[in-house]
C-alpha cells in the first residue's frame, strides 16, 4: 500500500513540475508607419481629459493588409 501511494505521488510530483522551454524574443517589428493630423496619409488623434481617441486595429486579411479603422477623421485606412 505504501509503495503505491509513493507511486502516485511521484507522478503528481513529475507531471506537476514545469519543464523548460527554449524561445527568444523578435521584435518589435515595425507594421504601420505614419503621422498624426488630418490629410489623406495622417493617422487621427483626439486628446480628451480623462482620455485620448486613436485609430483601432480592425483587421488583418490573408493577403497580410492591415485595415484600421481612424474614427477621429472618419475613414478607413487600408
């Protein structure tokens, strides 16, 4: 009986246990690039007093565009 208890809780032991793992960091990557203003090739900002508007990250389609959604001057930037 002794030994199967041991048993189990050298298992629980073991597969409780974290095991290393190899990775590194990459980054930061650069996607978008732009400035802040109004014109066609600016990005909208908006500064409040508790907080600021900024464009949203809408989406990333599988041809890799990126689409944002600037709600500050009200358009779609793909």
């Amino acid at each position: 009986m002794g030994l199967i208890l041991r048993t189990i809780i050298a298992i629980t032991i073991i597969s409780c246990s974290a095991t290393n793992s190899k990775a590194s960091w990459q980054g930061p990557t650069e996607i978008v690039n732009g400035k802040w203003g109004q014109e066609t090739q600016n990005f909208g900002i908006e500064y409040g007093d508790t907080s600021d508007r900024f464009p949203d990250l809408s989406v990333i389609l599988f041809d890799g565009k990126i689409i944002i959604s600037d709600q500050v001057n009200e358009r779609i930037c793909v």
